[in-house]
C-alpha cells in the first residue's frame, strides 16, 4: 500500500506543472498564483537544495549511529554482524514510515536518506554470514544474496514511498545476481541484459489511463532506465578496456561480440520510435543518449584507429543533424509535425539541453596519441658556456 494517496500524488505532480507553466510564460503570474493556491494539500515540500541538505546531514546521523552502536556491542561474531545490519535497516525503512506519517513530508530529504539507507543496509546484511559460510566461493555468492536482498528491499520501499530511483535500485541489483554466479563472463553479461530487458517489459506492460501524465512519465522514466541499464550492459567499447574482461581464459566469442554491437544499434532505434510514437519524453532522452554512445564506440567496435580531430567530426556531425532535424519540424503545417515543435516551450527544457551538452563533450573520444617527441639535438648546458658542458 503507497503512503501517499493518488489523489495527493496528482496535486503534487499538478503544482509542478502549474510552477513550470508560469516560469515559461504559459501562465500569468496572478493566474499560475491562484491555480496553485487550489491545490495546496497538507504534505510539507521544501527546496532542492535544502532537501540534498537534509539527506546529508540524516545520512551522517545514521551512520554515526551505527557506528557507534557496533563500537559499544564490540560484536565478532559474523552472524551477529549480519542480524544487526539487518536489524538496522529494517529499523531505518520504519523511521521513513514514521516520518511520513508523523510531519507529513513529501520528499523531504529525511525519509528518502532512511528509506534507501535501509534498503543499502539490508542488501550488505548476507556479506559477513556467507564470508564465514563459505571458503572460495563465499565473496561471490554473498554479493549474489546482497543483489537479491537489495532488489527485494528497493521494491518493497518503490511500492511503499513511490521513489522511483529504488525501482530503478531494484533493477541494478536484480542485474547484479547473475554477475556473482558461474565463471562464463558472457553467459554472466548477457543474464544481467536480460534482466535489464525484462524490467523494461514489466514497466511497458503497466496499464495507465491516457489523461495521466504523472503515472505515464513515471512508466516512461522507468523503461527508459531499463533500457540504458541494458545498453551499459551489452556496449563493451563504452567503458575503455572493459572488453578484455569477457575474454577471459581464451579470445572473444564472435558471435557475442557482433551480437552486442548489433544490439547497440538496435536499442538506440528502438527507444526513438517508441518515444516519437507515443510522445514519451524520457524514452527520447535515452535513445538519443544510446545513439550518441553508439557513434562514440564504433570505430572501436571496428577496430578503426582514432585520431585527434573525431571529436571536432562528432561535433559538427551532432550540429548537422540538429539543423537538419530543426529544419524539417519548422517546415511542417503551423511550424510543427506530430505535435512536435523546434522551439523551447517549457524552461525546464533548458536543464535538458545543458546535460546533453556536458554529455556530449565528456563521452568524445579519447584522442590518438600524440608521436613521441624527437630527441633534441643539443641539451641545455648546466653552469654556463653555452651548452658547452650539454649533450651533442
């Protein structure tokens, strides 16, 4: 059962809407003012800022406090270790509830630290029990149980507090399980993409109205999420020299190797045209965000040398398209196509377009090296005589 009511849930995501619709000039001031005022409730929000506060300072009171506590009790036994971390996670996720239900915060920084909080802590519980259970094998199955643990953990506090990055916690623990178990590098990376894939199927498959735009974003950040999960998984190039790991014991299986770099074509395409199909903003973001790692990577996927200037290539590449895409929305009937426009309509837009800036400019590709210095002919001379006493 959700601590918050759908109906406080729509006049939060409605206040939101009305604020950004006022920023960008949709709305007068007097008018955004009034409409905001109707749908005032009694959950108490607060600043981004002072919400990122308060998270810290909760986060550095709860790990004092289980630090202490460990230091008073002096436990060495790993199962006692193991029940207290538990004990304190579960304690943690019910101060969250408390919270909720005692001040009325919605995303106040407090319950969200203690939610998660809890959820870390529970998923670290099996760590120190399967160390002493197990000889060789005990560090790979405890981070097994710690994924498992932790997946159970973020969906129940999903399902209680409705944060969606537990969901998407869930779903990089769930991805975790396979990474601990077996010695089959591929068979291991393609389970965790699997895993990735099936979230993304669970999340499409949730039924929401069409007049509800909350529920449907957070259906669309949710798939959108699975899917860059996924990409991460399956693009060996995108980390440099992560490739090496998957052939461990012998070469690269081609047909995975191949198989991945189909798939980070397939992907990048396949979240375009479901967010230009249904009009999903965050599925747009991620496809576009795929499609750039893609081009990133491919030389290295091919096996093509870099040189200096393909990031300047990347840059007017990006530019050329952007234009060309500009162009083409502007031409249509009323300057739009399908609903979509070239022109800023929202401010929060521009938050967008920053990231997408820094991203682009932090995933260029590492340049070539640069060609070994010639030796110089002459060496400085130490002590005077004009090189007299330097090399020759």
């Amino acid at each position: 059962m959700r601590r918050y009511s759908e109906a406080d849930e729509q006049r939060i995501h409605l206040q939101t809407q009305v604020r950004a619709w006022t920023r960008s000039g949709l709305l007068g001031l007097e008018q955004g003012q009034a409409l905001e005022a109707s749908l005032q409730g009694d959950l108490k929000r607060t600043g981004l800022m002072l919400r990122l506060g308060l998270a810290v300072f909760t986060g550095i009171v709860l790990v004092a406090a289980v630090g202490l506590s460990f230091m008073l009790t002096d436990l060495r036994n790993e199962k006692a270790v193991a029940v207290m971390l538990a004990l304190f996670g579960v304690l943690s996720i019910l101060a969250a509830d408390w919270v909720v239900t005692a001040f009325k915060v919605y995303r106040h920084g407090v319950e969200e630290m203690l939610a998660m909080a809890g959820v870390g802590l529970l998923a670290f519980s099996p760590l120190p029990m399967t160390s002493g259970l197990f000889s060789s094998s005990g560090e790979s199955i405890g981070f097994a149980l710690a994924g498992a643990t932790g997946c159970a953990a973020a969906l129940w506090v999903y399902r209680r507090f409705g944060f969606l990055y537990a969901a998407i916690a869930a779903m990089a623990c769930a991805a975790n399980v396979p990474l601990q178990l077996g010695h089959d590098a591929v068979l291991q990376r393609v389970l965790a993409a699997v895993i990735w894939l099936a979230a993304f199927a669970v999340a499409r498959a949730q039924r929401v109205e069409p007049h509800d735009d909350r529920l449907g974003a957070e259906r669309a950040l949710l798939q959108a999420a699975a899917l860059l999960g996924a990409y991460l998984y399956l693009n060996l190039h995108l980390i440099p020299g992560l490739a090496f790991v998957f052939a461990r014991g012998g070469a690269m299986v081609p047909s995975f190797y191949w198989g991945t770099y189909a798939c980070i074509w397939l992907l990048p395409a396949a979240a375009l045209w479901l967010g230009v199909r249904d009009r999903e903003r965050w599925l747009i973001d991620a496809g576009l965000t795929m499609a750039l790692a893609t081009v990133v990577t491919n030389k290295s996927y091919l096996g093509w040398p870099r040189h200096p200037w393909d990031p300047m290539l990347l840059g007017v590449l990006l530019a050329v398209v952007a234009l060309g895409v500009r162009r083409w929305l502007a031409s249509g009937p009323g300057g739009e196509r399908a609903g979509f426009a070239p022109v800023q309509i929202l401010e929060s837009d521009l938050l967008a377009i920053r990231v997408a800036g820094l991203a682009s400019a932090a995933m260029h590709p590492t340049a070539a090296a640069q060609s070994q210095a010639q030796p110089e002919s002459f060496g400085g001379g130490r002590s005077g005589g004009g090189g007299a006493s330097g090399s020759f």
